[in-house]
C-alpha cells in the first residue's frame, strides 16, 4: 500500500483520528501534583533531618501538604468530566 493509498484512508476514517482529550489533559495534570508530591515529602525529610526534635510536627504538616496536593490530582481527574459538553 502507498503512502498516498494509506493517508486517504486515514483522512477519510474519522474514528482513526479520534483523540479522547480528557484523557491527555488528566495525563498532564497528573505532572503538576506528582513533582509537588515528592518535593513535599523531600523537603520534610530534609527537614527532620536538620530537625529531629520537631518531627511530630513537621510529620502533620507533611500530611496535610500531601492531602492538599493530592487534592489537586483529583480535580484533574474530575475537570474534563465537568468541561466536556
């Protein structure tokens, strides 16, 4: 088959070029929370590590800048739902 022969049949074959967006668009929202994820978790043991006497608190801070965080990679998981008409 040509090249010629295969691009007309994909021109005319729309499903063949069919990108489900919300899909890429999660995928690149899941980039943002999983570096912030592991800077959050870095900076705490670089903390405790300085600081050992306050790792019960530098403990729940983590946690809670770990929930909020990860707040953020549910929203991207919801968004295209929501935008999607």
């Amino acid at each position: 088959m040509s090249l010629a022969a295969t691009l007309a049949a994909a021109t005319t074959n729309t499903e063949v070029l069919k990108i489900d967006i919300g899909a890429v668009g999660y995928g690149l929202a899941a980039i943002g929370p999983g570096i912030g994820i592991g800077l959050v978790f870095g900076h705490a043991i670089e903390a405790m590590a300085r600081q050992p006497e306050a790792t019960g608190r530098i403990t729940q801070y983590m946690w809670i800048g770990f929930a909020l965080t990860e707040a953020l990679a549910l929203i991207g998981l919801v968004a295209p739902f929501i935008f999607s008409s």
